[in-house]
C-alpha cells in the first residue's frame, strides 16, 4: 500500500490444525495420511462415507480441543454438538463434513502479540477431507483421489479482526503453531498440510467505525512467508478498486505462491449455503465442570509464561530461554538447570549465553550436574592476586603511552586493547569482570 494510503486493514483469520490422535475422527482407522504405505490404506466404510457406516467420536481428540482451547484462555461450553456441513465436493465421499457450527467447545479466547491482542473467536473440531491429486496418465490430465486424510481429527481457531497488519498475522500465526506444538497435540507440518492458514482480508477507510461491507478470503496458505505476501498483495489490489470508487467482491481467492498473487476461485459461501444441521448419528456432548478442571490441570505453563518468569527469577534474558526448549520436558530439564546453577552461585544468563553458542556442549537427556560442571571447567581461573595484576596492568599502560592519551581524550572503547594486552602478558586465566575493573581504575588516575 502507498505510504499515504488513507485505508487500514481489518483482518481475521481461520487457522486449520490436523491433531495427532492415534486414530482418525469418526472412526477407528489409523491417523498416519502422510506416512501411508499407499493411497487409502487408511480407510473404512465410515471414512469412505458408506451407506450404513455411523461414526463414533474421538475422545482424545475433544479433550485436545479444550486443552488448547483452556491454553488460549477460551471459555468452555458445557454443551456441545457436532452438525453436518453440507457442500460436495470430489475430496468429501459422503457429499458433507462432519463439524461445528453454533455450539463449538471453546470461544471467546485470546493469543497476545507484540503488535497488540488477537481475540479469538471460537476453536471446534471437526474431520478432514481427502486429497486430490492431479496427474497425468497414459497421457491424460486425470484427477486421483486420496482419502487417508479424509476424517482425520481437525481443529479450526478462528478470530475476530483484529489484525493490524501483515507483520502481526504472521507473528500470530507462528505463536499458533508454537503453542499446538508444546502441547503436542499436533505436528502443524505445514508442508504437508497439517496446518492451513486462511486470510478474511479488508479495507477500511481511517476514521471510519465499524467492518466494511465486504471481504475476501484468501485460502489453504502453506506457510506463515506467505500468508504476509498474500495479505500485502490483498492490501494493494483493494486498495486500487476502491479509489476507483468500486467495491471489491466477496468473493475466496487463492494464493500462487510462484507469482505471488492471489487469483478469484469462486463466490463466497454464506452459511445459509452449507444448511447446518445437527448430526443425527452423532448425541450431544456434555461436560461437568470438574471434567473441564481436569483437563486445565494437564496443560503445562506456556513458553511465554516460562520466559517471564526465569528472567525474573533468574535474570535470563528472553534472546537465549525463548530460543532453548520446544516441549514441557526441556523446560522442565532447563528450570532445574537454573535451581542448581542459582544454588552454586553461578550467573544463570552466563550460563545459557555459553550453551547458545556452543560453548557448553549440552543434551536434555544429560543430568544437569554435567553441565553446570562443564560451564565450571569452561570459567575456572587462575589464583592471581590483585597486586600481581595491578604490577602487569601498569607495565601495559607504560609500554602505551600514546594509547593512553587518546583512550584520556575520550575514545574509551580502547579498554578492549588494554584488556587483551594484559591477558597477553599475564598468560593466565583471570576473571573477565575483575580485570576490567581493575584496569579502568588505574587508566583513570
């Protein structure tokens, strides 16, 4: 958008997320679509949509659904109900999608960013498609289809518009998948498509209130690089239709990523289109409250909550702990690293800067005495006392005359110089910290 563009975006997104269950959603085949020996291996009468077949929820995949959900600080409806969204479509054998429309288990949420909050709106399950593969054959364009996706648990996390830019959907849409991560409850490989990212992208004139009167949807984004290029190409091409006094159309769009534009698919479906209704084979859910307490009892503290409180507790910068640990158990391993290094007197910061850089070899399945004993070897000085240290210091500054004066005159950056003649000449292992001191109280006589 031009620098002087009198609009601003309003933007949401729908975030799509496979979860990694042993079995699929409706039934009790295998949920590996990926790792598939052959194209549907993985499949039954109930995935396949056969006459007859009833499908039987998953469990573990609802109880997943909440977890996030509580992680994200959702509200939780006690009530809940699965519907049949009615579309056809080749990748959907029974010419409907099992999924949520009014009553989904978690709403009302929250994801911070450092561009603001993103509310969230709603996170229900429902199952996945199969895959269309287009090929040719003996000469033909043909159209194959794989149905060991189809029925695989997934969880859609929708929010309110409340993206501000393209910048902060991307944040957003990694902090999402960070988060999906550490609870493991999804691999989110987005190369292969266990995580979708989609774009409800609008231009709003400034000062005006309220949402504009259209919006498109850009769709099935494989990879965060490329849902800010989607939104930035949105940005620009609205903008030019609207200062032709035009609206743009409702209309979803997808994203070619070798050209990097986005291309009109088909007129935007309102929900009227899908006519929801209540599966029939498929009873209401419901839950206590001391069930909903169960599961919050099971979610570990989040990362970010984590990097607050170690540097806090221990004055570790978020640059090295945010960059650590992937899952509960290395941050479970790492806060017992920063218990014994406090407990030994060590600096914790010190510590994760010298494992950051490879300096400290470590491994979390090491105990963390091996470490804390490596970063000692790595730190241990020599035992020289402060007079022998001041009588090497002075003959440094003598044999420097010149640097002295202009370090006098104000260039005090040539510490540095001073420091490594001293280390050169003392040619042993002193305490960093020490010989600095030391050094600046006798240039500064």
């Amino acid at each position: 958008m031009s620098e002087s563009c009198k609009y601003h975006l309003v933007c949401g997104m729908e975030v799509h997320a496979e979860l990694k269950t042993n079995s699929k959603m409706f039934c009790g085949c295998k949920n590996d679509p990926f790792g598939a020996e052959k194209p549907n291996s993985h499949t039954c009468p109930v995935c396949l949509g056969m006459p007859g077949a009833l499908p039987v929820a998953n469990k573990k995949a609802i109880e997943w659904t909440i977890k996030l959900g509580l992680a994200l600080n959702c509200k939780i409806n006690l009530f809940s109900k699965f519907d049949r969204k009615n579309y056809f479509y080749p990748d959907l054998p029974k010419a409907y999608q099992i999924s949520q429309y009014d009553i989904p288990f978690c709403y009302e949420g929250v994801i911070e960013t450092s561009h603001g909050p993103i509310r969230i709106t709603r996170i229900h399950l429902e199952e996945d498609t199969g895959k269309l593969l287009h090929k040719e054959i003996k000469g033909e364009d043909v159209s194959l289809i794989d149905y060991n996706r189809s029925s695989v648990p997934l969880i859609e996390i929708v929010t309110e518009p409340d993206i501000k830019s393209p910048e902060q959907a991307e944040e957003y849409g990694r902090a999402l998948r960070d988060i999906i991560r550490y609870l493991d409850i999804g691999n989110c490989d987005m190369e292969q498509g266990g995580m979708r990212l989609e774009a409800n992208i609008s231009l709003q004139e400034n000062g005006k209130e309220g949402l504009p009167n259209y919006k498109t949807e850009v769709k099935n984004i494989n990879s965060f690089k490329f849902a800010k290029q989607a939104i930035e190409f949105e940005m620009e091409r609205q903008e030019e239709i609207l200062e032709e006094g035009n609206i743009p159309k409702q209309e979803t769009r997808g994203w070619d990523a070798k050209k990097s534009v986005t291309f009109s698919q088909r007129t935007k479906e309102d929900a009227e289109d899908y006519r929801y209704f209540p599966d029939p084979d498929l009873p209401p859910i419901r839950f206590t409250t001391e069930q909903i307490e169960k599961i919050r009892k099971d979610i570990p503290k989040l990362p970010h909550v984590l990097v607050k409180e170690w540097k806090e507790n221990y004055g570790v910068e978020e640059r090295y702990s945010s960059i650590l640990f992937n899952s509960p158990s290395e941050a479970k391993w790492l806060e017992e690293l920063f218990v014994l290094s406090k407990k030994e007197g060590l600096k914790a910061n010190k510590l994760v800067g010298a494992m950051v850089n490879k300096n400290v070899k470590y491994n979390f399945t090491d105990k963390v005495e091996s470490v804390i004993n490596e970063f000692k070897k790595l730190n241990k000085t020599d035992d020289v006392s402060d007079d022998d240290l001041i009588k090497i210091i002075d003959n440094v500054i003598k044999a420097n005359a010149d640097t002295v004066a202009r370090y006098k005159a104000g260039e005090k950056q040539l510490i540095n110089f001073f420091f490594g003649q001293t280390m050169k000449a003392l040619g042993k292992k002193v305490d960093g910290g020490l010989l600095r001191k030391l050094l600046t109280q006798q240039l500064d006589k």
